[in-house]
C-alpha cells in the first residue's frame, strides 16, 4: 500500500470522520461505487458540497462499510453547514438516489444516515 496523498490547506482546518454500512449485496455496492466515481458523479453534489464551507472529503470502503473523512475550515460549523446543504439543488434528489444502496429512508438527509464517529487516539507531537 502506497498510501492517498492529502492536500494542504490556508490556516487551521478541523476534520469530521463519519461511519455507514451499505446493505450487504455486492451488485448494490458495485453500483454504489459506480456513482461515486469522476466519471459518473453528479457535479451538482460536489458544487454543493463545497459552496457549504468543505474544503476535501474522501470516503473509505471495506466490505460493507464506509467511512467518510470531511477536512473543513477550524471555523466551520457542521450542523448549519448540513441543514444548508440540504437544501442545494439536487441534494434531496441525491440522497434519496442513494439510500437505496444505504439500507435508510429515501427522505433521510446525509446527516442522519451518516454517523459521527469519536476521536479516541490522536498521535500527539
């Protein structure tokens, strides 16, 4: 393993790292993978995602579980930035697109299906 180059950012940043389990069928996580790649993900998503204040967001496969790791700027608020990003355009459309593969309810935002997960170890310098 070579490991993911990680970008560098202006001032402070803060990271979020949330957990989700996909449901349990690889044609449905196929899938799911499908529409999280360049060439097939909504660019509305993405634009949304940014104009709420995310600087980089990645998500983590294994098996049937997923992690995502959202990097934002130190003065970032999380929940106006999830209570706004529900209301871009396409948003609710995406969410109910995808809760399909996710096992949740098609109206469920992204910050009701996805859960925070705590920091229990930090390699001090």
């Amino acid at each position: 393993m070579k490991g993911y180059k990680q970008k560098k950012f202006q001032g402070e940043t803060k990271r979020f790292v949330q957990i989700l389990e996909l449901r349990d069928d690889p044609d449905m996580i196929a899938q799911y993978r499908k529409w999280h790649s360049q060439e097939y993900q909504w660019k509305e998503i993405r634009d949304g995602i940014r104009e709420v204040g995310i600087l980089e967001m990645e998500i983590y496969i294994l098996g049937t579980k997923l992690v995502m790791i959202v990097d934002a700027p130190i003065d970032f608020d999380w929940d106006e930035a999830m209570a706004r990003l529900a209301t871009l355009p396409r948003q609710a459309e995406w969410e109910a697109f995808v809760a399909k593969f996710q096992g949740c309810s098609a109206e469920a935002r992204s910050d009701e299906k996805w859960q925070m997960m705590e920091r229990m170890f930090y390699l001090y310098d």
